[in-house]
C-alpha cells in the first residue's frame, strides 16, 4: 500500500529522498511468514518507517539534505534504528528535510522543498518536513524526526499530524547528526497516537554511548491510551500562559480555545500561568544552536566526510557557521555564549517552577500559519516560528504537538508541554484531545 502511495504522490510532494520499496516489501513478507508459523515477533512489527536524513541507517544515503554529505553512505544504525530493526519495524525510506535540520520550512533543502499535503503550495514547516509531509500524506505509519527548536512539532502543526519530542536524554542521540547536541532529541511523527505510543515504548532506551542518555525505566505508553477522556483528564491542572496568547494569530488562538474547552469539559482544571522570560527564548536558542553547529561541523571538512561544508553548503548553514565562529572567539569570551547558558538556566528554572505546580502547559505549537513556497523569509521572520517551540528545548522538556483544527484550510497544532520525564501525561492528553 505504501509503495503504491509513493509512487502516486512522492513526485510531486517530495517527502522523501530515497526509497527501498522492494526490500521494506521482502521484510513485510519475512514478517508474514514468521507469524504464520507462529514465530514470536517484535512489537513494530509490520509499522513501516520513514527516517529523517540526518539519523544514521546503513545503506542508505544519510545526506542531512545537504550537497555536504550527498555521497554519505551510512555506514552503520543509529542507536534509535538498532532498536526499531530489533523489534521488526520497516524502514522503507529517507525523508527530506532542511539542511543539517537547520530550518523551519524545509526549503533549504539542497534536493528541493517538501510541499504540503494538507495545504499544497505552502511549507510542511520543518525542519522535519518531509518526514511529516510522508504521514500528512499516508505514504508510512511513522517518521522519525529530530527535534532541536521544533523541527519535529512545527512541521507536525503544519500538516496536521501528531509529533512528539520527548524529554531530553530519553532517546540516544548516537548516530544522529547533530545540529545543536545539548538541545537535540530524536522523536516519532504519525497520524495516530497509537504510532506514536507504541514507537516510543522502542525509541526511549538508555544507551551508554550517548553520555546524556537518561536511565529511565519508562512506562508502557500504550497503556496512556486505555480508558476514557475523562479517566485521563480529570483532576488534571492545565496552565495556559498569557504571553503564549500575545505572540500568537487570532486566527490560531480561536481554535486553540476549543481545544483547551474539551479538556475542561472533561475535568481539567484550567490555570493561568505567566512566563516572563519569553523575550530571550529565540536569542538564547540561536546563540546556543550557532556555537554548538559551528564546533559540530568542523568535522566537515573534506578530508572523511564528503564535501568541506562551506564550499558546499547553502545560506542559511553558511550564516550560523559564520556567527558560530565569529561569538566563540576567545575577545567575546563571556560575552555571548556565556550569556545564553546563563539566560537559559533562567527559563530552565521558570519553566520548572511553573511546572512544579501544574500538570500540563498547554498552547499554540507555531504562533503563526506556514507561508507559501518560495515567499522570501528575512532570517529573523523565518526564526519567529520557532518561539513556542524552542522553550520546550532549552528546558529538557518534552512536548507533543496534535492537530487542533485549521483555518481556511490550514491544520493549526495544539502544543502540550510537561515535567521531564512526564511524558506519559502528554500521551494521555493528546489521546483525550484527539
Ligand atoms: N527552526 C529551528 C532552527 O532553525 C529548529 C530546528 C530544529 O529543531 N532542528 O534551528
């Protein structure tokens, strides 16, 4: 089914980079024939995956949608991909995504833009775009996306999907390419929530090769989605935070409050909360993601892996690994990067206290509607998509993004915010809303 889908529509809708229909085929059947001689298999067994290009699956190419690295033949899995082959889950395929996932649209793509399939002719948001437009559009059962800013809620707000970034150091970062490493986490997309429940119960695992992998004895995600909405929901406090509401579209707000509506319906209690620091998010973030990009992308530099990557690699990544360099010399030492690790233990901080008394946060993931392909962005207009969802990064905490509604057309995301290693009441929470 799902090759049939590729076929009809990768075309023109360009969610993903490369596709191995054939051997996903051959695997399916392996799978088929193991069950029907009553052989035990894994719990994604069957689920076929589309995974992001910048996560290591051998055999594929791993390009992180760059010309850098369009040679780059992954030479191993990724801690994430050992897992999901280990339980029998599918990859049939590599979704396209903005370069080094540094992006909010998918555009910068160096083999071209990912359109819409909820709202052709508009960005799918990114930078995990192609891994949203690849569900938006059926043509897998989940998508794994990295999720530094937002990459995996914001392209999940856009296309009317479920994305889901989990509390940082739940899931390995091994074998992923890192954008930002103290702020990256590999998470699933899917249309339903059970994709994203029983893809997590494989995804979260310790790994003592990612020295910020958390040691978690994890609760069965699935079970968050037995009983009813009420079950779930009731007794539950719900903060909704005013400043969320003031950089955000009307147009969006309205929907969010029909969403938040059936949560009280159903027995949340709803509390007003402020978050004063919401000014410094989108600096602290891009300070932090220019510093921690330059010093990973020095190992690009035409001698191991493919191309050096300034000869080779668009505005955008050239502009971060620019500021990168030029904020970490040794005049401006304290004066900006210092700052921003200093500015963002003050959101850690508000972000928990808030939190501290509260179950849920919950809001707009993307203050603003996906323009249209090919509308030119000045940098900072394509940076202020990203202010609700980069909070969630810079506090280590997880956070969901579930279709809300849409205006004329457009899918609008509800973002649920919780404690880190709360993960589970998300799950319950985008299960109650759905
Ligand atoms: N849009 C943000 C950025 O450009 C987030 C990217 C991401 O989460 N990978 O950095």
């Amino acid at each position: 089914k799902f090759i049939n889908i590729i076929d009809k529509k990768n075309n023109s809708i360009n969610g993903f980079l490369e596709v191995k229909g054939e051997e996903a085929l051959s695997q399916a059947q392996n799978i088929d024939s193991k069950i029907a001689s009553g052989e035990k298999v894994g719990s994604l067994a069957g689920l076929v995956f589309g995974i992001k290009a910048n996560i290591n699956v051998s055999d594929f190419t791993i390009s992180a949608a760059s010309k850098t690295l369009e040679n780059y033949i992954g030479s191993y899995d990724a801690a994430v991909i050992e897992n999901i082959k280990k339980e029998d889950g599918i990859i049939i395929g590599i979704t396209n995504m903005d370069e080094f996932a540094a992006g909010s649209s998918t555009e910068t793509s160096y083999f071209g833009t990912t359109d819409n399939p909820a709202a052709p002719g508009h960005v799918p948001g990114g930078s995990s775009g192609g891994s949203a437009a690849a569900i938006a559009s059926g043509m897998c059962d989940i998508a794994l996306g990295s999720d530094t800013g937002g990459s995996i809620r914001n392209p999940a707000s856009h296309c009317g999907v479920i994305g889901f970034k989990p509390t940082y150091g739940a899931v390995s970062r091994q074998g992923l390419l890192d954008l930002s490493m103290s702020l990256d986490q590999i998470g699933p997309l899917s249309n339903d929530i059970s994709g994203i429940a029983i893809s997590l119960n494989t995804l979260i695992a310790n790994d003592p090769l990612d020295c910020t992998s958390l040691k978690w004895k994890s609760p069965d995600f699935t079970k968050a989605l037995e009983n009813t909405p009420e079950d779930k929901i009731k007794g539950k406090k719900i903060a909704i935070c005013k400043q969320f509401r003031e950089v955000t579209d009307d147009n969006i707000n309205n929907i969010i409050d029909k969403q938040i509506d059936k949560l009280t319906d159903n027995g949340a209690e709803l509390v007003e909360v402020s978050f004063d620091y919401i000014d410094i998010c989108l600096p602290t973030y891009y300070l932090i993601n220019y510093v921690e990009f330059f010093s990973s992308t020095r190992k690009y530099d035409g001698r191991k892996y493919g191309y050096k990557i300034e000869e080779a690699c668009g505005d955008e990544v050239l502009r971060r690994i620019k500021m990168g360099s030029y904020i970490s010399q040794q005049e401006f030492s304290g004066k900006y990067y210092k700052k921003a690790l200093q500015a963002r233990s003050l959101i850690r901080t508000e972000i928990n206290k808030l939190l501290k008394d509260v179950d849920l946060i919950v809001g707009p993931t993307v203050p603003k509607l996906p323009h249209k392909i090919g509308e030119k962005l000045e940098p900072m207009e394509m940076y202020a998509y990203d202010v609700l969802t980069v909070i969630a990064n810079l506090a280590g905490i997880p956070a969901g993004s579930i279709k809300a509604g849409q205006h004329n057309g457009i899918p609008v995301g509800l973002q649920i915010q919780a404690k880190p290693q709360d993960d589970y009441k998300i799950i319950e929470a985008m299960d109650a809303v759905e």
